[in-house]
C-alpha cells in the first residue's frame, strides 16, 4: 500500500513548515486511508505553530484538522465508509472506531501525528473523524464542513436562545464566525452586529446587507453599542479565540439578561477577567466544543441551510497549492480572509 505521501511538517516552533516525503507501513483497526483533496486552515494551526498550546511534545508532527478527499483504502473494522467514498474530514468526533493515531516515517524518522490531519495529499484517519460527503457539495466547500462550519454554525443552531426580538453579536468574523452570521440571516434574525477589525472583511459584510458591522478598534465603538441596543447585546457569539475577544464580549451584554457563548481557547495559560457582580446580576458565559455538532446528523441540516440560502461561499474562501503552504499560513494570519484553504497535489 506504498504511497508517494507529501506533508507539511512542523519541525520546529515558530518556524515555517517544512513539506516531506512520507510513508506508513501498514493501516491498523478503524483506520481509513484517504487521498486528500481540500485542506482547510485554522487558527489553530497558527497556535500550534507559534507554541501557543503550551509545550509540543509531539515534534515533529503533522497538522490539519478539516478537509475533503476520497477514500483510498480502509483498515479492519471499518464500515462507515469504502474505497471512492467521498467524505469530509473533521476534528469533531462522530460515528465509528476511535483508533490509534498513526505514525509516519521520513527517511527512518518517526513523524507523529493526531487521529486527524490534512495537511499532505494523502493521510491516515480514524473513522470517527469521517462523514460521508452529501453529493451535490462541491469538494472546496466540503473541507470548511470538518470545523467552520459546524462550530460556526452549531454555536447558533444548537443553543436554545431564539428570539427574533434579541439583539444577536458575533465578535470576530474569520471563518467561524462569518459562518455564525450566516446561520444568524438563514434563522430570518434581523438585529445583527458584526464585530471585527478587519476593514476588508468589513466592507464585504455590509455588502451581505449586515445592517450593523463595527471595527472593535474605533474610539466610537461603544457609543454606537449603545445606540443599536441601549440596553447591551442579548446574546454574543465569540469566534476570535482570545481573551481580549471574549472579555469584549461579556463587556457588551445586556447586564441583567445577556449570554455569552465562545468557540475557541486563547493561548495556553491566559485567563479571562470578569467582574463577578455581573454575572451575579444576570449575565453568563458558556463555552461550546465544535459548536455541540453532531457531524453524521448535522453536517446535511447545515448544508441545506446554506444551499438554499443561495450565497456562493466561493467568494469568500482563498485557495492556496500546496507549495505554498507557508505563505497561506501568512495570510491567514492577517486575518484578511474568512476562510484558506489548500489544493493538494498528487502523483498517484
């Protein structure tokens, strides 16, 4: 089962990946070998290799937690998919075996990796990290399905605080939560406040007639909290994946009754600050793991929200090769695009 196997390994913390040649020897119980088409990027990559996780016992390893690809072979055990499957690969764990993570090797070097990773044209999964791609979903698309989409999504649909009266926020707009907003519009909510720094991500928000889009950074930006809802926010979704984010958050509910809701954890070792008084006067947090999304079940609901939602999510996605990995790190970074993924490359 040799395959020519290309991956972007990091090496070393806070240095660019390295992409080399890899193999396995042999797939073990509940393990799926797949061709990997799509890979997405999140900022949890860029934590990891920054060290923000706190200390790397695992170097050098492989990344990557969403993506699409084809199944290529399948170990014992397995029936959730068979060889040409198409299927979208996730973080969030469904149906099937939880296998043991596999190992790779680089010129006799063992390369460590999760029972996830996409960024190479081919990986070994566990089966519980797969779910079958529905037909029609382009298989682009199909890679912001195995994290941005269902924490972006799940962190709406999945928490019962539904009422066309409240005033809805999602601070931070990457590719979590742009995908909050989405799922915020197609629930027919209208009082919607976008929060980001991002001029550019800015503009094109208020072209999706997102009636109130507001840069964190301007001095007017409580002022105009106030005037939108005098009472503070009902509800706050946080996708940025920092303290600051989250205390932004909390600092603009409504006092007496406002919920926040956070996707992500910041740095490894960073605390949040709130003043206890507010939450004894009515406010509370609650964090959420991948949006509470059921991936088997909930992958299809999402998918035909946004299908008939009719938004081409091509326009709002940047596809890099796979060569050029490190640069679409980079720009992922800068926090310009709403969501980057890589095209692999094959040889076979």
């Amino acid at each position: 089962m040799k395959k020519d196997i290309q991956c972007a390994v990091l090496e070393k913390i806070k240095k660019p990946l390295k992409i080399k040649n890899l193999n396995f020897r042999n797939l073990k119980y509940g393990q799926v070998l797949v061709k990997i088409i799509f890979s997405g990027i999140c900022k949890t990559q860029l934590l990891e290799i920054a060290g923000a996780r706190g200390k790397d016992r695992w170097l050098p390893h492989a990344l990557g937690h969403e993506g699409s690809g084809i199944v290529e072979a399948v170990g014992k055990g397995v029936t959730k998919v068979k060889i040409g499957d198409e299927v979208i690969l996730t973080w969030i764990k469904s149906l099937g075996i939880d296998s043991e993570s596999p190992k790779f090797y680089s010129e006799n070097k063992i390369i460590n990796a999760g029972k996830i990773t996409t960024f190479s044209n081919y990986s070994v999964i566990s089966e519980n990290r797969i779910v079958k791609k529905p037909k029609n979903m382009p298989m682009d698309i199909a890679a912001l399905f195995g994290c941005a989409i269902p924490t972006g999504m799940g962190m709406i649909l999945n928490n019962q605080v539904h009422d066309k009266k409240n005033v809805y926020a999602v601070v931070g707009v990457g590719g979590v939560g742009f995908f909050s907003i989405l799922a915020l519009k197609a629930m027919g909510f209208k009082k919607i406040i976008a929060i980001d720094n991002s001029n550019d991500k800015n503009r094109i928000l208020k072209k999706m007639k997102i009636k109130h889009v507001l840069n964190n950074k301007k001095k007017d930006f409580n002022e105009r909290i106030n005037a939108i809802s005098k009472n503070g926010v009902d509800v706050c979704y946080e996708a940025t994946g920092t303290i600051q984010g989250i205390e932004l958050g909390f600092s603009i509910l409504n006092k007496k009754k406002g919920k926040l809701i956070f996707a992500s954890h910041p740095i490894s070792g960073k605390k949040i600050k709130l003043d206890p008084h507010e939450l004894i006067s009515g406010k509370t947090i609650a964090g959420t793991w991948g949006g509470n999304t059921n991936p088997d079940i909930d992958i299809k609901k999402y998918f035909k929200i946004l299908d008939k939602s009719k938004i081409n999510l091509k326009n709002f996605v940047k596809i890099y090769s796979f060569k050029d990995i490190n640069k679409a790190l980079i720009k992922t970074k800068e926090n310009n695009i709403f969501r980057t993924i890589i095209k692999m490359s094959h040889l076979n």
